[in-house]
C-alpha cells in the first residue's frame, strides 16, 4: 500500500480557512447545490468527489459515498472500479424554514482513507 497511513486512522477533511493540499483536491467531497433553498420543495444534490478527477482504477478507486443533512443518515452509494464514476445526484427536500442546514458527503478510497466534505444551505419559504 502506498501513500500516508495516518490517512485511515481519522476522518480526513479541509478545515475552515486551511488551504487544499493536492491529496485533498482529489479526494474530498464536492456537494453541488443551490445556497438557499425553498422549504418543501424537491432539489437535486449532486456529490462528486474531488475538485480534480479521481483515478478509478482497479488499484485505485472509490470504494462508496456517504450522504447526509446534518447527522442525519440518507444514503450510501457504492461503486466499482473502471466502470462507475464516483459521482451521485439524490433528490432531497428540507422542510424546516429559516433555518441554515449542513449536508455532508463522506467518501471512501481503497488507498487513502476516508474523506469529508461538506455544505451550508439555507431554507426560506
């Protein structure tokens, strides 16, 4: 195995104000939302890990993505190597108006560990 085991024994995330390393811009999740969104209304989040391409290589690959609104669980989506691409779109619905929620995507790779990434949106009517 390559690469710095310390990366499998946290949960690896970009602190607020700390610059991406070149590790993190492939690896952390990227959730694609709108910033405010309309309460009881349908929107589509869309989860792709990394701002750069990840390698999906059988040696190399995401292993599933992890979805959530806040610590609430909502789904996991696993992939296979060469033939998916590490990237989801799940339809979700808030309905608590006013309030500012953080969705959260954690991701796996087979050889860096487990990555977190998350988004602040705000609900109004």
């Amino acid at each position: 195995m390559h690469g710095d085991k310390a990366l499998f024994c946290r949960v690896n995330k970009v602190e607020p104000g700390e610059e991406k390393s070149e590790i993190a811009k492939k690896h952390v999740p990227v959730i694609e939302i709108p910033e405010t969104l309309t309460a009881k209304q349908f929107y589509d989040a869309t989860i792709k890990v990394g701002e750069i391409e990840h390698p999906n290589e059988n040696e190399h690959f995401i292993q599933w993505i992890e979805f959530y609104v806040g610590n609430v669980y909502l789904g996991r989506f696993d992939f296979a190597p060469v033939m998916t691409k590490p990237q989801v779109t799940v339809p979700i619905v808030l309905s608590h108006i006013g309030l500012t929620t953080q969705l959260r995507a954690v991701s796996r790779c087979n050889l860096h560990g487990i990555w977190e990434g998350s988004v602040d949106v705000k609900t109004a009517k």
